[in-house]
C-alpha cells in the first residue's frame, strides 16, 4: 500500500522514488522492494547517507564557485604578465634604437 501508515512508512516510497528517478525504470514497472533486506534500524543511517551527500553537494557548488573565481583571477594574471612581456619587449627595442643612434 504506497503512502499509507504516516510519514515513516512514506520513507520508503520516497527511497523508491529515488530509485526511480536514478534508474529511469517506473516504479510501476519496477520489482516491488524487499523489506526483509532493509530493517528499520537502518533507517537512521539513511538519513545520514542523505545528510552527507547533501553535504557533499553544498561542498562540490562552493569548489565550483571557488574554481571559478579562481579562473579569473588566473586570467587577469596571464594578461597582467602579457602586457609586462609587451612592455619589456618595448624598452629592449628603445634601449637598442638608443645604442643606435650613441654609435651614430
């Protein structure tokens, strides 16, 4: 009997649900669990599977947005050493034109 009996017994059409959604079989079409392979006592450890994987993802997003922010600061890095290359090539063309125009 799907979603009768409370929020407990509703646990497990969500884990089927879960299943589903991972899978991509219908749960209409999907065997029907075996309760004897899950007890009860394991619910509390599900829950913290659940809380650690969403743990895990608000720690994946904020290593996104780090590297992220960390990619532009490397690019503005590499056109700061650009324009330092730039300018070192210029002095080392006027120095020369300068040891030019001495020899002249």
């Amino acid at each position: 009997m799907r979603g009768v009996g409370g929020p407990l017994l509703c646990i497990s059409d969500l884990l089927n649900d879960v299943a589903e959604e991972t899978s991509g079989v219908p749960h209409d079409h999907a065997p029907p669990p075996d309760d004897s392979k899950l007890p009860q006592s394991d619910i509390p450890k599900l829950f913290q599977l659940c809380s650690a994987l969403e743990t895990a993802n608000k720690l994946v997003d904020s290593s996104n947005s780090s590297i992220t922010s960390l990619s532009e600061k490397v690019g503005e890095l590499e056109r700061i050493v650009n324009r330092r290359d730039s300018a070192i090539t210029a002095a080392k063309e006027i120095q020369g034109s300068l040891k030019l125009d001495d020899q002249l």
